[in-house]
C-alpha cells in the first residue's frame, strides 16, 4: 500500500517563516526545520532568507554533508505541489537577488551593523588618543 505524501503549495510554506516556525522547500519536498533553527551551523538567518523560495540552489551552494542530508530528510512533511499556478503564490515583497536578501537582513537585524560602527568609533577614538 502506498503511502499518501502530503502535497503543499509555495503560498503554505512561505507562511511559515519565523524561527519558530520555519518551512523551507528544496528539491520538490518541504521541511520542517523549525526544531533544527538553534543547531544549524550557519545560523538562523541563513535558513530564513530563504523561506517562501525554492532553496535548492542555496543549499546545494553550501556544500551539505551527506550526514546534513540524512538528517533533513527526518525533517521532511510532504511535498511541493507543482499542480499549482506559482504565479499567483509567488510572494511580491520577497527579495530576488543577493543585494536585496542581504539588505531585508540588515533591515531586520539592525543590531549587527549597529554594532560595527559602534566598534569602529571606538578603535578610531582609541587608536587616536594613544598617538
């Protein structure tokens, strides 16, 4: 007897896209990886940009272990369904290219750039006062 595969559209999954709550789509399947978020060695914020997308090409860039790939296949829910006209599910406000993703990151990690100027004012006013 076969077993049922759960089919899911590009609009389902895109909407689970916090760090508590994460899907991303890669190769035809979906994952849940919202339990796997702390762990990832590249952090949460690569995991996120790329929600609401297929990230197949994203996660084949990185060079996955085939030890990463045996444990993404435990966080597999069911499938993408292609039966789906995308063009109406596609998300507008999703950024398309590196420039624009790593700009909606900045936008929403402010802390980080913030951080950087704030060291760099600080090396700057302490290297000036030892001369």
């Amino acid at each position: 007897m076969p077993t049922l595969t759960k089919l899911y559209t590009m609009k389902e999954a895109s909407q689970h896209n916090t760090k508590d709550d994460c899907w991303i789509v890669i190769d035809g399947k979906v994952y849940d990886v919202s339990t796997y978020m702390d762990d990832h060695p590249g952090g949460d914020d690569v995991i996120l940009a790329t929600t609401g997308q297929d990230a197949t090409d994203e996660f084949e860039d990185a060079g996955h272990s085939k030890s990463a790939k045996e444990l993404m296949e435990t966080m597999c829910i069911g499938e993408l369904d292609t039966d789906v006209d995308t063009t109406d599910t596609a998300l507008e406000d999703q950024p398309t290219s590196y420039p624009e993703k790593l700009m909606t990151l900045t936008k929403q990690y402010w802390a980080v750039p913030a951080a950087v100027v704030g060291i760099s004012v600080v090396v700057g006013i302490l290297y000036l006062r030892k001369k």
